[in-house]
C-alpha cells in the first residue's frame, strides 16, 4: 500500500521534474529523475544514542562525511545525539521512523539486546533492517593490576566477590553474570552510572573485578592500571597473548562470541531494498575509503565490516545466544 | 609551577588568533541556555583533526573556558542558566539584577570566576605530583557524607520557614528518585516512558523552575523588574570589589570547588550548590540569601570554574573524566595520539603544563570578552516585563530543546514552570527542592555503594567521611549556638 502510493509520488514528482526541465531548459542535467536511483534527495538523519564523545558518537562522526561522499546526489548525512536511556530512546525512534533510508541509526548490538530482554522496549533488533557492521568491540574481564587475583579460577575460592557493573541490565554484567553462574562463584554487584566510575571503582580496589568491552578498558590495561583476566573470542587476542578464552577456562565454548559488542549501522524496519542496496554501497566505500582509514587510525579504531546480509544473519545469532542465557538475566533481576 | 614555561608558546600570532576566535565561539553557546561545556567540546573536536595536538589543545581549553561565563550572564540578566552548573547563580544573581545591580552582578561573578578558575588551575599545577593517591582517597562514604552535608544547606536556605522549606526538600528527594534505580538499574517510577529512565534531567527542571516561573510572574505581576531604578555608573568597579571585600569567602569556594572537581561521579553542578550552601551558613546575616546577596554569587561563580581544575585531575592521573566535559575533552586528545592518564605525567609533561597555561590564558581572554559583553547587556533589565516574558519562554524552551533535541524537555520545562510558579507564590523554596533533587541520587547510590562495600563500619571508621559528618552536624547545631550566643550577649537579633 504504502509501496504504491510511494511510487505514484515519486511518478507524479519526476513527470512534474520533467515538466521543468522542459520549461526552463537550463536545469541541471545531472539529476536522475528515475524513481528507484533517485534516492537521497534531502539529507540523511544519522542518529546516535548516546553523548557526544563517546566511540559511538566518534564513530558516526568519523564515518558520515565519507558515506555522504559515496552516496549517488550530494546530499549531506548529519549526525543527531539522541542520547539517554543506554541508547534506547534512539533505538526507539529510528524503530518508529518512516523505513524511506533518510533516518539511520548506530546500534549497541551488545547493550541492546540486553536491555531488550530485561525491560519493556518498542524497537525490536530483530525487525531493524540491518546495513553493516561497522566493528567489533570483544567483552574482556578485568581486575586491578594491585589484584592478589592472577587467573579466573582465583576468583573461584573467594566466598564473596564484588563485581563493578553500570546497571544489572548492561551486556557486560551479563557477561560476568553468566560466566560466574558456569563457575559457581557468588558475587554481588557493585552499581554506578558510568564505565568510568565503574573502573574507578576496580582500581581503588573497592570492586575485585568488572567486566566491560576491550575498546573501553585497553587505556587502562595499557597504562598498566587494570589487568585482563579473560578475553572473549574465538583465538586469543594477538596483543595479549597471556590471556585465556573462555573455552580454554573451561568454559562452554558457546560463550566465546556471545556477549561480543557490535557496532551496527541500521535503518527502520521494512526499507525498501532499492534504498538498502544504495546506503549499504555507500557504506561499504566508505569503509574501503583509504582516506577513511586515515581517520580510523588517528582515532585507533579498528573496522570489522560484515554486509547487509551477513550482519542480520549476525545478529540473528546473537539475539539467539543472549535468549539463551535470558535465564541468567530474569535470576538477576528476581535476586532483590 | 611549569606551566611558567609555556605561556610564551601560547603567545605566538597564530595561538592568540586560535585563542579568540574560541573565546567567541564558547561564550556564544555559553548564553544559550542549555547548551554547555561538553557541547561546545563536541562541537569543536570535529575542527581539530587538521591540527596539530598544539593548536588543537588550546582551541579546545580556549572555548571550554569561555562557556561558564555566558551562561552566568544569561542567569543573572534573565534567571536563565547555561548549564546545571550555573543554576545556583541565578539565586542571588536575578534578584540582585531586579534592584538594577546586574551589572556588579555581572562584574563580580566574571571577576569570581576568571580568578576561581585561575586558583583551581594553580592547585591542580601543585597537586600533579599526589593526583594519584588523592583521587584514590574518596570512595563512597565519603561520597555520601558530602551529599548528606550539602542537604543541610535547605535548613539554612529557607530558615524562617522550615516546614515549608522541608516538605520543597522531600519533593525534589522524591523527584531525585524517579529514573533507573542505583540497586538494579530497573525502572522506577517512569511510568512506562523511556524518556525518564535516566531521571528528570536538570537542565530544563531548572530553566522551567526559574526562568519560566519568572516570566509567569512578570505577565501576572505586570512589573517592568529594572526600569524604576537607575544602574550606577560604578557597577562594574563595586562587583569587583565585592570579590575582594568576601575574599575569604571567595577562596573557601575555590577550594569546595576543587575538591568536589577530583571526585569523578559526584557532578559538577554539586560544587556550586554545595560552596553556595557554605556561603549562606558562614553569613553574618544569612536571612539576605536568595533576595539579591552578592556573596551567593560569588560563592558560586568561583566554586564552578575552580572546580574545572580538580576534574582536570583523574582525567591527567587516570585517563578517567571528572566530568561529562572532560569526557569529552579526553576523546579530543585520543584523536591526536595523546593519551590522557599516567602518560601525561610523566613522558607528556610538557603538553600537560601547555593544556594548563591554554586554560589560564582562555579565562583571561574570556573574562575580558565577556566582561566587555556582559556589561553591555544590561539594558535588557531596563524592557518592560510583559515585553520580557515572551522572549524569557522563548529563549528558555529553545534552550531546552536545543540540549537533546527532545520535545519532552521542553514539556518538563513548562510543567515546572508552572510548580515554580505555584512554589513561588505560596512561598516554598525552589532552591531547596532544587539542592534536594541534585543530591538526593548521589545520597541513594552511594549509601549502596558503601553498603555493598563497606557496611555500615564504611560511614564511621574512614577520617574523611568522619570529618564531613562532623561539618553536617556543626552545620545543624551552629545556628542555634549562634543564637543562643548572641541572646547571651544581649544583642538578640533574630538570625
């Protein structure tokens, strides 16, 4: 329905383009007036749900000139802070917004899909129609370098055990969460606002561990204030080679990639595929774009692009994985 | 002091260009109301990237300190403020405008604040050496004894009229409680709204409870608030002076103001509530507070730029912000290849005493802008107030929707205006609802925090905490003691 009437639009507009260009002769030859190429045609809204300077904020700084410089018309893509409620009320409005690819979003694939299974949300991640991934960020568990706690099997014989966290809902929580229920360790969370004030916390020693994503914390491993305990991915990470997976913890191997941090580009859901194949392209060039990587490599950030299909086939696997250890967030949430 | 070194650096040509054209560009988001110190950074970070990690310093410290001083003018002349950090000057800084002072308001409050900013960046150039260790010290009994002290501040706020004034504290606690709570992070009275999940967010609480109630008065009171009083000629030398006259006072805020700054997750905006809390208890005549006291202003002009100096602390010893606008400054200063944290100690000393001299010569060359500005500006109390009220609502909900560009501010905005308006008039205190909703979540997390942590042993064996609860109950006891005192005395003053 909306399909049709979209079309008829875009028919009566370029009938009425081309009327124009009849009339006055001098108009700018470049313009596509054909209905599925002729997408954008006004600038591009590029939502971000969190403050400014934060790495997602960064991120979609750093990325929009570059998509705005491979999309077929020069229009520009504007970068709007939306931020509050972890991203949710950002997450909610692109959901909302009307799916004609002039609203995008940058997604928390990790933070999200928490909050989706803890708290009542309108946007739902399965249903976002999903354009890249930008990068991923992996979960890591750290304690302080002043830490007696060498391994995660330390932690084991403590009989109480404090863990740093922002908020029980947080995807690093749950990571912590289900990785103590497989090793048995009783602990009790330690809450704050904010990733620093949760650091902070581990550092004065008033936390014994915290677990968060390694873009987050590699500046306080690297200055030598926190010390790594586990990395979760597939293969260690080749800086840190001292530092176990969860399989090698002995650990379900299951929960080497499932609590991973992705950052996703999105749109609402049901956009059209003429319109995802465009901004998809544009993103994919500005991924390859060498003077992007430039950009990238002042800010030590680093790409790990998956296409459209592939990220939604991603995140279906996550959202999969997360249901699987919904069991461990309701036993969470029901403790008080 | 090896900042010395680097003024000399920052003198060349094209430093000083950078340098104004950041002052400019930081107090015009100063004024608008809403907009603060980690927009402005944002903003400007962008503009950077062609820089070198030089240039890029000093234009960000330049524009960063420039921002405080827009927003105090904006609330002296209009009782809006920039930022939630600037709301407490509005307590005495509008009332002192409604007697034709704005312009020793506004003198005072830009003098209190270029030299509050001065001091807290001289301590922080002396603390360098023990940021570690003094960042460490506080942790969350601490915490709870600072904010347990600054509610103390309503019982002196709204002496006279106690009951009233307790029951506008347990409405704005009540109001500090809405949000996520600290114990779970679950919802709590949000009422199915995403929008409150993080809490009612201060900026437009404030801009409803002051600036809009305050139109609503000058529609329904029909006053034109300057008109019928001339503005001395001498305004602008009388506020300066009054910084020297209150110079004790004066430093007692700075040094508030630092010490709330080291703390990261206490916010910026308790530094102003808490020095101007101090100010009114320390008062000969505390019962001149919220009716146009220049000390109130001062108190807290010098605490809020002070302040900036001690949150440059964890952010230089640990990489961690101190505020949202050092949040942001630290992710400007990773774009270049420095990393904010023990580096910046040791093997970045240089580029450390260049961001504290760009700070220092920012303020110098802002206050003088603004002061140049600000002074200029006080005609605005000689237009009549229905003509005011207008441009009052207008500025104001611009200012808060411009904050996140969410119709809801705008929404809790008027709905407080409209409870300011009826506070207002059946005499409750704004400012202690106010104090109470700054603290009240500060107070509730961090009493988990210590519990989860230290049990109840936390709040009574660790020095520090100990001698906070020794101020708050001085604090209590004082005025009493006072009294009776002075009744001994035979002078018998009520206080």
């Amino acid at each position: 329905m909306r399909k049709t009437k979209l079309q008829l639009f875009l028919l009566a507009s370029s009938l009425l383009l081309v009327f124009v260009m009849a009339g006055c002769g001098a108009s700018p030859a470049s313009k596509d007036a054909s209905a599925s190429s002729n997408f954008p045609t006004k600038n591009i809204e590029f939502v971000v749900g969190y403050a400014p300077g934060g790495g997602y904020s960064d991120w979609a700084q750093a990325i929009a000139p570059f998509i705005k410089k491979h999309l077929p018309n020069q229009v520009n893509v504007i970068v709007r802070h939306m931020e509050g409620a972890g991203s949710a009320i950002a997450a909610n409005y692109v959901q909302k917004a009307k799916p004609d690819g002039y609203t995008i979003g940058i997604y928390n694939l990790g933070g999200l899909a928490g909050t989706q299974l803890a708290r009542e949300v309108q946007f739902d991640l399965s249903t976002v129609t999903w354009l890249a991934r930008l990068s991923l960020d992996p979960a890591i568990a750290t304690v302080s370098s002043k830490s007696p706690y060498q391994t995660m099997e330390d932690l084991a014989s403590k009989d109480h055990v404090i863990m740093s966290t922002k908020g029980l809902a947080a995807n690093a929580t749950l990571t912590g969460a289900a990785t103590f229920a497989e090793m048995g360790v009783k602990w009790t969370p330690l809450n704050h606002d904010g990733t620093s004030e949760s650091l902070l916390a581990v550092i004065r020693g008033d936390a014994d561990i915290t677990w968060g994503s390694i873009d987050s914390q590699k500046q306080y491993i690297d200055s030598g204030d926190m010390r790594m305990l586990m990395y979760y991915n597939s293969e260690r990470h080749p800086d840190y080679p001292d530092v176990p997976i969860p399989s090698e913890a002995g650990l379900p191997e299951e929960m080497n990639e499932a609590f991973n941090t992705h950052r996703l580009i999105g749109a609402p859901p049901e956009l059209p595929d003429d319109i995802r194949a465009i901004l998809e392209e544009a993103i994919k060039k500005a991924i390859d774009d060498p003077e992007f990587h430039e950009v990238l490599e002042k800010m030590e950030f680093t790409t790990s692009y998956l296409n459209s299909a592939d990220t939604t086939e991603m995140v279906e696997t996550a959202l999969q994985g997360y249901q699987n250890y919904k069991d461990v967030v309701t036993e969470l949430l029901a403790k008080e | 002091m090896g900042f010395l070194g680097q003024i000399d650096t920052l003198l060349q040509w094209d430093y000083v260009v950078i340098m104004i054209g950041a002052v400019l560009f930081g107090l015009i988001i100063g004024i608008l109301p809403g907009l603060g110190g980690s927009v402005t950074l944002a903003l400007l970070i962008p503009i950077t990237f062609s820089m070198s990690p030089e240039a890029a310093i000093v234009l960000l410290m330049s524009a960063y300190s420039a921002v405080n001083y827009g927003g105090s003018i904006t609330s002296i002349l209009v009782n809006t403020p920039g930022d939630a950090a600037n709301a407490a000057t509005t307590f005495d800084g509008y009332p002192l405008a409604k007697q034709g002072k704005a312009k020793m308001a506004i003198s005072a409050s830009i003098f209190a604040s270029v030299l509050g900013g001065f001091i807290g960046l001289f301590l922080l150039d002396l603390l360098i050496p023990v940021a570690r260790t003094l960042v460490l010290a506080f942790s969350y009994p601490e915490f709870f004894m600072l904010g347990l002290f600054g509610l103390t501040v309503i019982a002196v706020v709204t002496q006279g009229n106690t009951f009233r004034g307790l029951i506008s504290g347990m409405f704005g606690l009540m109001l500090a409680y809405v949000g996520t709570d600290p114990l779970l992070g679950l919802d709590r009275f949000t009422f199915g709204s995403d929008y409150l999940w993080d809490g009612l967010s201060l900026v437009p609480v404030i801009i409803g409870l002051f600036a809009i109630t305050e139109a609503f008065s000058l529609f329904t009171q029909q006053e034109a608030y300057g008109s019928d009083i001339k503005v001395g000629k001498k305004g602008a030398i009388e506020g300066i002076a009054a910084v020297f006259k209150n110079f004790w006072l004066f430093l007692r805020s700075c040094f508030i103001g630092i010490f709330i700054g080291i703390i990261p997750g206490v916010g910026g905006s308790v530094a102003s509530f808490l020095s101007y809390g101090m100010a009114v208890q320390t008062s000969k005549n505390p019962e001149k507070f919220g009716k146009g006291a220049i000390e109130g202003v001062i108190a807290v002009e010098s605490a809020n730029d002070a302040k900036e100096g001690g949150s440059l602390l964890p952010t230089l010893a640990f990489g961690i912000p101190g505020s949202s606008a050092m949040a942001v400054l630290i992710g400007g200063l990773l774009m270049h290849g420095l990393a904010p944290g023990p580096e910046m100690l040791t093997t970045d000393i240089e580029l450390t005493y260049l961001l504290i001299a760009a700070a220092i010569m920012g303020k110098i060359f802002a206050g003088v802008l603004s002061f140049v500005i600000g002074t200029r500006m006080v005609f605005i109390t000689n237009i009549k107030g229905t003509l005011m009220a207008p441009g009052i609502i207008a500025i104001a909900l611009v200012g808060c929707y411009a904050t996140s560009g969410n119709i809801a501010d705008v929404i809790v905005a008027l709905v407080f205006g409209l409870i300011g308006f009826y506070f207002k008039k059946y005499g409750y205190s704004r400012i202690a609802m106010i104090i109470a909703m700054v603290l009240g979540g500060l107070i509730e997390s961090s009493y988990y925090q210590s519990m989860a942590t230290f049990g109840y042993s936390g709040f009574f064996t660790r020095p520090i905490a100990l001698v906070l609860l020794g101020m708050t109950l001085l604090s209590i006891v004082w005025p009493y003691v006072r009294s009776q005192m002075k009744k001994s005395r035979g002078k018998g003053i009520s206080a």
